[in-house]
C-alpha cells in the first residue's frame, strides 16, 4: 500500500482551480488504487511550527553538535513531526496558486520547515549538496489568473521555476507539472475551457501517477 502525501496551497476551497484539478487527479487515482492511501495536508489550515528562536536555536545546537534545552527541543520534535509526515509518503500532489508572481507564503513556510539539512539534503565540502528524498513521483498542479508561458511574461513566473527547484534540491527530481492558465485574465469562457483541459490530463495521469 502506497500513501499519497497532498500538499493544498490554497485556502479557497472548492473555487480554487488548482484544488479541483488535484481532486479530479486523486478521485482517479483512488478509483485505480483503491488499497492506497491518500493524505491531505491544507497548509491554511495547518499549525506550522513557527521558524523562530527556539526552534533556529535547536537547529544551530545540531548543526555545532552541542545540546539543547527542553523547549527547544520540544519546538524541534514540532519541525520533526512535519518533515517525517513528508518523507514518510510515497507519492506527491502539489496544488499551487500563483501570488505575487511566486508561491503562496504559508507554502513557502512549510519548505523554510521542511528543508533541514540530514533529513531532507546533506552536504558533503567534496559533492555539495544531495537530496535524500528520492526515486518519488510528483505532480505539481499550477493555477494562474494571466498566462505566463512564454514570452515577456515568462520571466515573471517565480511560482513553478522555485517549486521544481526546491523539490529537485530535496532530491525530487522531475516533476510533472499540470498549468491552469489564465484563470482571470482570459475571461469566464476561457477560464473553464483550460480548466476542463487540466482535469482531463489530470485523469490521464492517474493511470500511471
């Protein structure tokens, strides 16, 4: 039995285009993989640890190799419990709006929690950096209000290049990446058309997610 980890950056609930494309992809997959089970993490609705003293404290006395009083430890066990759910899965969804160009910040603060080094990356001063979370699928799912494919706007789009790269940085390499775009931009019409295209290779893509 595999466990599906599904990470929702967006706190718009069933209006959220990004999230009824994931739903469309899961409904699918469990359709197929009824024994399997799948995890929804809403980070809106999450209590992440906050990446303050105690807990920049704890991660220094680690990285120096010294000991740490109990409430930073115990602020620590909280930033533990949040990269084993992750590590623990087997396969990833992503639903990803695009804010300001880039990532929605309680995402950003999930990856600020996630990223620690000797349990997702380590460093070696001979080989650099490797992740040492590998050899697991992802599906990224991307919804944006203006189209930012190519062209001028491309240089715009800081939401898929920095979810890939701090993926690939934990050693989750190539991601497939479903786009909803524009959302807004393009009206009403076009806005459900691309989003009836995303569930569709949504669907297609559980057959073999």
């Amino acid at each position: 039995m595999a466990q599906v980890l599904h990470v929702s950056a967006s706190p718009r609930g069933d209006r959220s285009k990004s999230l009824q494309v994931a739903f469309a992809l899961l409904e699918e997959y469990g359709l197929r993989h009824p024994e399997d089970d799948v995890v929804h993490r809403d980070l809106f609705a999450a209590e992440l640890p906050p990446f303050d003293g105690p807990v920049l404290q704890a991660k220094y006395n680690i990285l120096h190799g010294q000991e740490s009083a109990e409430t930073e430890r115990e602020a620590w066990r909280a930033v533990e419990s949040v990269i084993e759910e992750f590590t623990s899965a087997d396969k990833y969804v992503f639903s990803v709006p695009m804010w300001n160009f880039g990532i929605p910040y309680k995402l950003k603060h999930y990856f600020d929690v996630l990223v620690q080094p000797g349990y997702t990356f380590s460093f070696d001063p001979e080989k650099g950096y490797s992740g040492l979370v590998t050899g697991k699928p992802v599906v990224a799912i991307y919804a944006r209000g203006g189209e930012y494919a190519s062209g001028d706007a491309a240089r715009l789009d800081l939401q898929k290049p920095y979810l890939e790269t701090i993926l690939a940085f934990v050693g989750l390499a190539g991601v497939h990446s479903i786009v909803i775009e524009p959302t807004l931009a393009g009206g009403p019409d076009v806005a459900e058309a691309r989003l009836e295209q995303a569930i569709a290779e949504a669907k297609r893509l559980a057959e073999s997610f």
